[in-house]
C-alpha cells in the first residue's frame, strides 16, 4: 500500500516522503540509501504516516504536508488536526512598524 510518511531525524528536523513499500524505504533511509537530506541526518526514527489506496493520492499528501510549518506538522504528528490545523494555517497578522 502506498503511504505518506514524516520522519524525525537525529538534528530534530523532519523529512516527508511518499512510497509504495513503507518498510523498504524506512530500511533504505536508515541504511543511508534513501534521501540525500536524511543521509546525514541518521538515525530517523518513523513519527507518522498515512495509508493510501493509489500512489498519486500518497504523494498529492507528501507536497502537501511539505508546504505546512514545522507547528502545523508537529500538530498532524500528534494527533491535534481537528481541532489545531485550521488555526496554525492561518497566516498571522503583520506587525506594524
């Protein structure tokens, strides 16, 4: 089945990625074979995904989720969507000068 994953790597930032073979690409991230970015970020350690049922909704989700901020996306990691990703996807007010 095709996912959406968001890992946490070692320096405490997050990599999303898309894949047909969840345990395959978390094994190739782990062994430094999966993305440039997490190569030198090791150890990763699996923090969400989702379960889709074609590649291109799993990999719509993966850009979607990478345009979110880290606040957004920590929110997603725990659970809180329902109630906290509408709030963190407004934008806040400018500050005037």
């Amino acid at each position: 089945m095709p996912h959406m994953y968001i890992l946490e790597c070692a320096d405490g930032s997050f990599y999303v990625g898309s894949t047909r073979n969840l345990d395959k690409r978390l094994w190739e991230h782990e062994s430094g074979l999966g993305a440039a970015y997490t190569r030198h970020r090791r150890p990763v350690r699996l923090v969400y995904c989702e379960e889709f049922t074609r590649v291109d909704d799993a990999f719509a989700r993966e850009k979607q989720v990478q345009g979110w901020s880290r606040a957004k996306g920590i929110a997603l990691i725990e659970e809180r969507g329902a109630e906290d990703l509408p709030a963190l996807s407004r934008k806040k007010p400018r500050r005037e000068r």
